[in-house]
C-alpha cells in the first residue's frame, strides 16, 4: 500500500558528510495536531539523494506502535477531538476542586465546633449557682408511734 507522505520538518546536514534528515507525516499521524514534527523518520544522503533511513511507523513491534501512537493523544486527551480535550480540561481541574472543597469544609465544620463549644461554656456560666436546701427534720415525724 503506498501511503502519501507529508514533510514537516527538515534538517540541513550538521557536518560534512552527515545526512539531510526529514520528519514527515505518513498514514495515521497523532501528532499533528499539535505541530509535532511527523511520525516517520527518513534521512536522505546529501550526495546522491538516496534514502538511507526510512524509520516508519511498521518498525518494531505492536506495542511499540502502540505507545508511540496512542501516548501523547492520551497524556493530552487529544485522542478523540475537541471534546475530550474539554474533558480533559475539567479531570485536571478535578484535583484542584478537590482540595478546595475540602478545605473549606473543614473551615467550616472548625468554626461550627468552636461556636458549639464557646455556646457550651456561656450555657454553663449562665446558670445561678446552684443552692442546696437542706430541711430540717420535723420532730414528729421522726418519734416513731411505738
């Protein structure tokens, strides 16, 4: 199957006898959308022109492919359009809402405790001291009939 390739970046040689390097895009590209470089990796001699290197995405082996395909598109949710970039947005936004939200419900709950405990300690200085009423006996209830 010829794939249509699509150069996106290309190097000069870095020294005499070095190599015209090219990124280009060929077949199912991930990394376009975010202005990445291509996914095929070809180095051209600079003498003749012939290909020296072609490092497409059918080398290596399934998982390889896998990784270099699918890892950035799922690190940056862009791997099935604009809408899971939202979802995206929000799931790492998550963590942030979190922490908030806890903080402020311990805030709360620290200042529903001291004012339970400032409302327990006015109510118990509230009250008059208490006063024990002690009667005396009553002389004939205390002789017995007998």
């Amino acid at each position: 199957m010829a794939w249509s390739r699509r150069a996106l970046l290309i190097a000069p040689p870095y020294e005499e006898g070095a190599t015209w390097s090219a990124w280009v895009s060929r077949g199912f590209d991930p990394w376009t959308r975010e202005g990445g470089a291509g996914n095929t990796w070809v180095l051209v001699d600079q003498f003749s022109g012939e290909v020296v290197y072609d490092g497409s995405p059918e080398d290596g082996n399934v998982f390889d492919q896998a990784w270099d395909d699918w890892s950035f598109p799922l690190h940056t949710g862009d791997f099935l359009g604009t809408a899971t970039r939202v979802a995206w947005v929000f799931i790492g936004l998550s963590p942030l809402v979190l922490g908030a939200t806890g903080i402020t419900m311990n805030l709360v709950r620290r200042s529903k405790r001291a004012k339970a405990a400032a409302r327990a300690a006015t109510a118990t200085t509230d009250l008059p001291p208490p006063t024990i009423t002690v009667e005396e006996p009553d002389d004939a209830a205390v002789r017995s009939p007998v």
